[in-house]
C-alpha cells in the first residue's frame, strides 16, 4: 500500500523527536518502553506512515523493533544516505545535525525500501562483527606504536598490550563460531561460503552478519550497496575514471582482505586480477575490480545454493 505519511524519528539516549509530514509537526518522545508506546498509539492512527531513522549504535533499535512488531513500515538508513540527500537538497552544512524533519523528507522523496529488521541471533552476529573490528583497529594502533618508540619499557609494555589484544581477537572469533553453529541455516551458509579458495571465515560472517541481501539482489545493485561499483566521472565529452564511493565500508574493507587472498590463492581471481594488470590497469583499479569479481561470484553462489566449483561457469 503506497505511503501517505513520512514520519522521519531523530535518535539519542533519551528522546525521540519525531516529525511527521505533510503536516510538519514536530513532536518529542522519551526513549523509553513508555515512550515508544505511546509513539506507537501516534503512529498508529496515521494514515499508511512509512517511518525513517538514523542507525545510531543500537539506540534506534529498540524503536526500529517496536515499531516492526506494530506492523508500520520502517527503514533503519545509515548516516551518510542521509547526510548525503541533505547536502543535495542544500539543507546540511558539514556541522549540522541531521534532524528529524530531513529524515521524514528523506521517505518523502526517496521511498526507501522497507526490510526486516535483523533477527536476535543475527544481531548477536553483528555485535561480535563490531567488537572484532575494534579490536583490530587496536591491535594496528598498538602496532604502529611499537614501530615508533625506542624506550625498552614502553616497547615491553606496548608489546604485552598487542598480545593481549591479539589474544581477544582470537576469543571474539571463538564466539562468533559459536553462534554461528547454533543456528543451522547460517551454518550451511557459512560452510558454503567459504568452498571459495580465499574466502575463510572472518568474511563469511561478515557476509552473514551485515549483508543479508546476498543473493537476493542483481550483480550491479550487490555491487553498490558494498560500494565496489564503479561510479562515472563523466562531464560533457570529458570521460574521467570511473571511480566507487559509499556503500557498506566495514563489509568493503573485510572484502579487500578476502580479495588478497583470493588474488593469491583462487585460479578465477586470479587469472582476472592478472588480465587486468596486464592490460595496463593499475593495481588498484585492478584490485577493486577483483573485489567486484569475488563479490559476484559469492552473490551467485548464495542466490543458486551452489557450492564453488573451479569449472562452473557462474555468469558475473
């Protein structure tokens, strides 16, 4: 049913401010299960609302749920899609906040595709996904410390901290093998996943865990939301370099890793990565190429449940 409502809800700790158009009122709600109630009575009696939130860290999730639970279509959009419809409507300045009424514009304009919301094993999923790549992000820092100092006590203790890191990485992993066990389906997926030369299991559950569209979207549309598709520069009869922007970075970054491995290991990636060097290409527009191709080919592999063969001839 078409919407005729935009309501968009602006996040913190302890209130929801939510607008609501074409009426254009603006109305707070504490961030609590009380306040959610009664924005669910509100919402409820509007006419087909179509509801927008900023991911924030988890705050909004609470709302996002209740909100599912209630029947009310509801969108969960990271920051930048709608930071980036602000600046193109020439209503953001860098320093601004995006409010609520953005938001309710955003659905307005852009109708947003309503998905379900992640279920509770899968947020388990996501969590751990967070907490390794905060780890990691550490254990470098704590590295490139190490690479800096010359004071043998600062290097002893720089070195005992990046082992103790090191070592919750390892447990982190530990866990999210074990939830991923738990559940059967996401086992299947996991194992099936990783029958690619290259592809192990740090980005198998980051497919599993912040990429459920996997094998439900068309090459060109998985290729976007991962940010690996290239995006024209073109100006009048100038032609630039195609380049790639946006997209779901964390999943982008696990991926590039994959890739290197696959470059070195996969026949198919790496007869592709190899053709385009060879032709020229840089090896970074090549490697990103590769990160397409990979991508494609897992896309492929989720949508027809076939495990990796190296003489399938899978079209990507």
């Amino acid at each position: 049913m078409e919407a005729e409502t935009f309501v968009g809800i602006d996040v913190s700790k302890r209130q929801l401010d939510v607008a609501i158009l074409p009426q254009g009122e603006v109305l707070p709600f504490p961030n609590t299960p009380q306040g959610i109630q009664k924005l669910l009575l509100h919402l409820t009696a509007l006419e087909h609302p179509l509801v927008v939130l900023e991911a924030t860290g988890g705050l909004e999730m609470p709302a996002a749920l209740a909100l599912q639970d209630a029947g009310l279509a509801a969108a969960v959009l990271n920051f930048r899609q709608i930071k980036d419809f602000s600046r193109a409507t020439g209503r953001l300045a860098k320093t601004d906040s995006i409010d609520a009424l953005m938001m309710a514009r955003f659905a307005q304009v852009l109708r947003p595709e309503v998905r379900p919301l992640a279920n509770s094993h899968t947020r388990s999923l996501e969590a751990l996904m967070t907490r390794r790549r905060q780890l990691v992000e550490l254990l470098v820092i704590e590295n490139n410390r190490l690479k800096q100092v010359h004071d043998d006590w600062v290097k002893h203790q720089l070195s005992t901290t990046a082992a103790f890191v090191k070592e919750q990485v390892e447990v982190v992993e530990a866990q999210m093998l074990e939830v991923i066990q738990k559940h059967a389906e996401t086992s299947e997926v996991f194992e099936l996943l990783q029958t690619v030369p290259g592809v192990g299991p740090v980005l198998s559950a980051t497919l599993i865990a912040g990429l459920p569209e996997l094998g439900k979207l068309n090459r060109q549309k998985i290729a976007s939301l991962v940010g690996v598709a290239p995006i024209n520069q073109d100006s009048g009869t100038k032609k630039g370099r195609g380049s790639v922007w946006g997209g779901r970075g964390d999943i982008r970054a696990v991926l590039y890793m994959a890739t290197v491995a696959c470059v070195r290991v996969n026949p198919v990636i790496q007869r592709f990565f190899k053709q385009l060097v060879s032709r020229g290409k840089p090896k970074k527009l090549a490697m990103v190429a590769a990160m397409r191709k990979l991508l494609v080919i897992l896309n492929a592999m989720m949508h027809s449940k076939q495990s990796w063969q190296p003489n399938l001839e899978i079209q990507t």
